[in-house]
C-alpha cells in the first residue's frame, strides 16, 4: 500500500512538470459549482467553453443555473419565503493580470448575461432577465491539460426580482487540444 501511494505522488508531481500556458486557439470546457452568496448560500452551477485568445485574455461562454430565496406578500398580507430558479447563457472577455507563466493565472473580466427565472408566488411565473456581470477567476493548472478553478462573479440585473447576486465557484477546466 505504501509503494502505491508513493507511486501516485510521483505521478502526480510528475504531471505538474507540464503546466500550460494559455495559446492562442485553445478551446477548454469548464464545469463549476458554488452558491449564490447573498442569497440563503443557495446553488449555482455552470457549465461553459472558453476560447483563449492568446497568453492574456480568453472568451467564455456558459449555461448557468442559480437559485435565489426571497420573500414574498400574499393576498392577506402574510410574509413567505420563497425560492426563485434562474436558468440563463452568459459571455465574458477575461484578462489576465497575474501569471507565473505556467500554472497560476489570476484574471478579471466583464459580460452580459441573458435566461429565464421562475418562480412561485400566488401562482407559477417566470420572467426574461438581462443584465451585466463581472468577474473574477483564478486557474491553476495541475497537469498539462487539466487546471483547478476558484471563482467569483457579480452579476447586474435589472430585471429580476434580485438586482445583485454574487456567486462564489470551484470547479476544474479541461483544455481541448
């Protein structure tokens, strides 16, 4: 069991020996979760493709899924707490600002953002939201291909039935070439 775990530790070490870059044309496929920070600390998830444009700055476009708790006035006055489903696509242009050169790469950006929520009140409702969002994501890059993600994200909508939310993530990248 020993010799295995000392195995493992090499390979993994090993594969840290070929961080990447960010090259311009390279496509990678991002998966993240965390929570919505200034909402009950309720989930957001997000599944998104990224198009480097070269070694200081990428594309990112994304499915998002977030909820939100809220409250909510019924017919005869009476508060009730209530959860809102945002289902939305999102497109942001990221810099970097700080790199090691090869695994650590600390970047801000900016973005628009379009979906649907839904909700309950006295009925089931939804409505179309719109909005701006900015962004902030750290990539540190374990192997050649595989990169670890740490998050946050600000998001403007004027819109919904919460103007602001901020998500928090961790997630993994996995660049396609």
């Amino acid at each position: 069991m020993k010799n295995i775990f000392i195995l493992f530790t090499i390979l993994i070490a090993s594969m840290s020996v070929y961080g990447q870059r960010h090259y311009d044309g390279v496509g990678a496929i991002s998966f993240s979760g965390g929570f919505n920070v200034n909402r009950g600390n309720t989930p957001y998830g997000q599944i998104s493709f990224n198009k480097y444009l070269g070694r200081s700055s990428y594309y990112k476009i994304g499915l998002n899924y977030m909820q939100a708790d809220f409250a909510a006035i019924d017919s005869v006055g009476t508060r009730l707490e209530r959860r809102s489903h945002d289902y939305f696509l999102d497109l942001s242009h990221l810099w970097t600002l700080f790199t090691d050169g090869n695994y650590v790469f600390f970047n801000l950006g900016f973005g628009g953002f379009t979906g649907i929520q839904t909700y309950k009140d006295a009925k089931n409702r939804f409505r179309y939201f719109a909005g701006a969002k900015a962004e902030m994501e750290t990539e540190i890059f374990i192997s050649r291909r595989i990169g670890l993600l740490v998050g946050a994200q600000q998001y403007w909508n004027p819109m919904s039935i919460h103007r602001w939310n901020t998500t928090a993530y961790a997630g993994l990248r996995i660049l396609l070439y």
